[in-house]
C-alpha cells in the first residue's frame, strides 16, 4: 500500500466495479448514495479506470459467481499484478495472474 501511496504502483480499478459500486449503494446505503460523487471523486484522483472488457479470455478459469468474471478480465486486461479483493470467491478461484490478495494481508506486508 505504500508503495502504491507514493507513486510506486499504480492502482486500477475497472468500470465494472464503479457500477457494481453504485448498484450496492442503491440497494443496501440508499440513504447514502449522496456521498458517492464525492467518494468518486476521490477515488478519480488516486486510481486509473479501466474498461473492462466484454468477453473473458479464453485461458480464464470460469468463476463460481458469473458476476465475479469481469474483475479478472479487467485486472488481466490491465496488466495489474494482484486483485485486492475480500470476496471469498475471487480468493478461492486458484487465479495465479492477477494474484488475487485480500486486503488485510495486503496491508500486513
């Protein structure tokens, strides 16, 4: 994460996500979804984000959760290096590129 905050690493995040964002905000925050342009602006200032793509490519393990898929492709697409993600499915997918870190272990190198 430091080496991220200084300019070390660049951090992604995919379209797919920013719209997942919003969707969950609707559904579960609705009282708060007034507070994302401001946390998207934030985020804009910090992140490149990225298109993801349409289709997964064709060497992609196939994930329990369909709605899961796009992450991989985006962070394959991008080039990135690993996918900090808590969800249980992209961790226990055996995906080796991106390697898929949950945050917390991220956070204790």
């Amino acid at each position: 994460m430091t080496d991220a905050v200084e300019g070390e690493a660049d951090a992604v995040v995919c379209d797919y996500s920013i719209t997942e964002l919003h969707e969950v905000f609707d559904r579960k925050f609705p009282a708060e979804v007034g507070l994302l342009p401001q946390f998207m602006a934030y985020l804009a200032s910090g992140v490149t984000i990225v298109s993801t793509p349409e289709h997964a490519e064709p060497d992609e393990p196939v994930l329990r959760d369909p709605k899961d898929q796009p992450i991989p492709s985006a962070a394959r697409a991008a080039e990135a290096d690993l996918i900090l993600t808590g969800d249980k499915d992209l961790r226990d997918a055996g995906l080796t590129r991106p390697k898929v870190v949950d945050p917390r272990d991220f956070l204790a190198r």
